[in-house]
C-alpha cells in the first residue's frame, strides 16, 4: 500500500490528505505538523482541506514516496526524511526543507541520487 493511499482518511469521502493520518505516521503531533505547515494550530483540525495545509501535505508525501522508491523501504524512507542531515543543504533535513518550501529542490535531490545509483 502506498504511503498516500495510509495518509486518506477511509472514513471521510472528500480527496484530501488526512493530517491526522500523516502525523501519525510520522510520530508528529498536530501542533508540530501545524508549525511546520506554517498554518494556525486550529487550522489543522478545524480546516484540513485548506490549500495551505494540503499543499504542505502534498509535498511531503512527495518526498516520501522519492526516498521509499530509492530505498525500497518506507521506514528507512521516513527515518531519512525526518532524521537525515543533508550537508548539500547547510544540513537541514528533507522534513525541515519541505517545511521551508524546498520540496521540489529535495526531489531533485533525491532523482540525483537515483541517477548516481544508477549510473
């Protein structure tokens, strides 16, 4: 099952990332995920189809799956996401960067990474 597929709430019937689901799977509580977001702590839970909050959500997901298809593994996937220092990007973490917006310049990284593994 995809990581994605976790995060949809299989009780609400609107096409949205569930931030329950995605903090938990990370073993974030909402407050964090609200930080990292960049919304209002209530608007988590009050208003999770907002664009702000599914954007960040999106692109979170899209990192995860980038790292689980290079790893093969969604536990090593979401260890390195959370955990990882990257020293190309003043050793933040892929979490860290995606919070700052960086989603796409991660996946790049990852595709380069994948291409040197491959190569």
């Amino acid at each position: 099952m995809a990581i994605a597929e976790t995060a949809k709430d299989p009780d609400d019937p609107a096409p949205i990332v569930s931030a329950r689901r995605f903090g938990e799977a990370l073993h974030i509580d909402l407050q964090t995920l609200a930080q990292q977001a960049h919304v209002h702590r209530n608007t988590i839970s009050r208003q999770p189809a907002s664009e702000s909050v599914q954007r960040f959500l999106r692109d979170a997901l899209r990192v995860i799956r980038a790292a689980s298809d290079l790893t093969g593994d969604i536990s090593k996937a979401l260890f390195w996401y959370r955990n990882e220092t990257l020293p190309v990007f003043d050793y933040k973490t892929a979490e860290q960067l995606v919070s700052d917006g960086c989603a796409d310049d991660v996946l790049r990284f990852v595709a380069s990474l994948e291409a040197g593994a491959a190569g």
